[in-house]
C-alpha cells in the first residue's frame, strides 16, 4: 500500500469534483475548490476522521468495500478505480464473473439529481450498487454489496416494509430475476454460489426455483408500509444499462395521491434523520462494512 499516493489522488479526486454534480449546494462561504473532506466522507460513508486519516496518509488499509464506495463518492473512472485500487494494494474488480460492479458517473449523475424519487442502483445479481438518500429513507438498506435477494429469503427484516399479502409475488420476481440473469451467464461463479446458497438455505426459495420460471424486472406497482409516514403505493420504473448488467430503479407516486404527500413527508423525516445519525446521502448512501 502506498499511503502517501493513496492520499494525494484522493486529495486531487476531492477538490476536482463539483458540488453541484453530486447534489450539495456550494454556499457562499465555500473558499477551497471542490469538496470539503466532511462531505467527501459523507459521500462516502464513512467518518470524517477515518476519510481525514486516509488523506494524511494515516490510515489503516482500506477494505475492498471501503475502496469501492470512495470510488463511487468521488466518481471516479473505471481507470481511476483501478488505480485506486493498486494504490491501496488491492487487485481492482474483474470482469470475469460477471457485469462490472463499478456504477458509471454519468449513472450516479441521475441518481444526484432524482431528489424527489427513491431511487436505487442495483447489479442483476441482486447487489445494492448506489442509491439516493429517500432510498436509504424508504427501505433502509445502505450496505454496499448488499444482496437484496439473499436478504429476502434469508433475512426476516428484508420484508419488514413491505405487506405480508405482498410477500409471495415479490419472491416469485426475485427467483424469476435470478432465473433469467443466471441462463444469461452460465459462467458467471459467484452468480451460482449465491443459487446454491439460497436452495440450500430457503426452502422458499427452493421450491420457487423447480417451478423454473423466468422473467426480468421491468415496470410494476410496489407498496411499502413505512413505520413513520404508512402506507405507500408507488410506481416502480426500471431501466438498464447497455449490457442489462445494472439497473436504476425509480419509485415514484401519482402527483397529488396521498402517497405523494406521504412520500413528500418521508423526505423530509428521512433527510432530518440521516443528519442525525451522521448516516449517508445520495448515491452517496452507501456505508463501508459494518
């Protein structure tokens, strides 16, 4: 690990990158270019004192996990990522096993600017990638490479939010999802490692998978139960990236709807709540490991 090279690109990645661009508001006592290293941890997730240690070159070495959320925070290239990753000493993410699970900029710049929609970017196998800061408020989830499905059939508070008559539909489209992304990429060995996990660890999921059924996750109607704003009926867009490997998924409510209101609500509770708890924001919401 080079640290005082580690700390100097993430020094030069920092005041490069324009507030505007990843939704923070300059304000007129800004007097250094770029971001603050306050807001670069945020974006980041992790505390101001460990980001400030990776900047003097004092930190511990960065996980993998940790290395993968600065790069989203900063919105780094894929080459940037990379030599990201050398300089912490960490061979960067191949593509082997499947879609590259580096969101691109020009992504994470629509995922900024959607500050009235939750919105998540996910990989096709299931992983949190990126999200905005009313996702985080919505469902929750805020750990990067959470695996969405492996949560549902494993995790009891993966459903907490959502109807129990609803449960059964959205098992089914997480298995179809599974079913049509693992045919598409028989290769792909952490794709099956995660199928052979969740059969021998669901019998839900077990017998979901027999009946072999397919299909991918497009547009649908989703509802929530929020513990502080109730019942939310929302539309739910999904649109892929070139090679179907990543998806943005927009929750949006009709306008003038009462779950317009309570999702108008939820971003304000959201937003003061993540404040509160120094938790992270916009696509920007994703926390290294815990």
């Amino acid at each position: 690990m080079d640290r005082a090279e580690l700390a100097d690109f993430l020094r030069r990645c920092r005041t490069r990158l324009d507030p505007a661009t990843v939704g923070l508001t300059a304000g007129p006592r800004r007097r250094t270019p770029g971001l603050r290293r306050e807001e670069a941890a945020m974006l980041t997730g992790a505390s101001v004192d460990h980001y400030t240690r990776l900047e003097q070159g004092r930190g511990s070495r960065p996980s993998r996990q940790m290395l993968a959320a600065l790069a989203r925070a900063l919105r780094l290239t894929q080459d940037e990522r990379d030599h990201l990753f050398h300089l912490a000493g960490e061979e960067p993410p191949r593509s082997g096993d499947g879609p590259a699970q580096h969101v691109r900029p020009a992504l994470l710049m629509v995922l900024d600017r959607l500050h009235d929609a939750p919105a998540h970017v996910y990989s096709d196998r299931g992983e949190l990638l990126a999200q905005n800061a009313l996702a985080t408020a919505l469902t929750g989830e805020t750990e990067p490479g959470h695996n969405v499905i492996r949560g549902w059939f494993t995790d009891p508070a993966a459903r907490r939010f959502h109807l129990p008559q609803d449960h059964a539909a959205q098992s089914l489209v997480h298995v179809a999802q599974l079913r049509a992304v693992s045919a598409s990429r028989p290769g792909d060995r952490h794709l099956a490692a995660l199928v052979a996990e969740l059969r021998e660890a669901s019998e839900e999921f077990a017998a979901l998978w027999a009946e072999h059924r397919v299909a991918m996750r497009r547009a649908e109607r989703k509802r929530f139960l929020h513990p502080a704003v109730g019942l939310l009926e929302l539309g739910c867009e999904v649109l892929l990236t070139a090679d179907c490997g990543q998806r943005l998924v927009i929750h949006t409510a009709e306008p003038g709807s009462e779950s317009y209101e309570r999702l108008r609500l939820l971003a304000v509770i959201g937003l003061q709540d993540l404040g509160a708890t120094g938790g992270p924001d916009a696509p920007r919401g994703l926390s290294p490991s815990r």
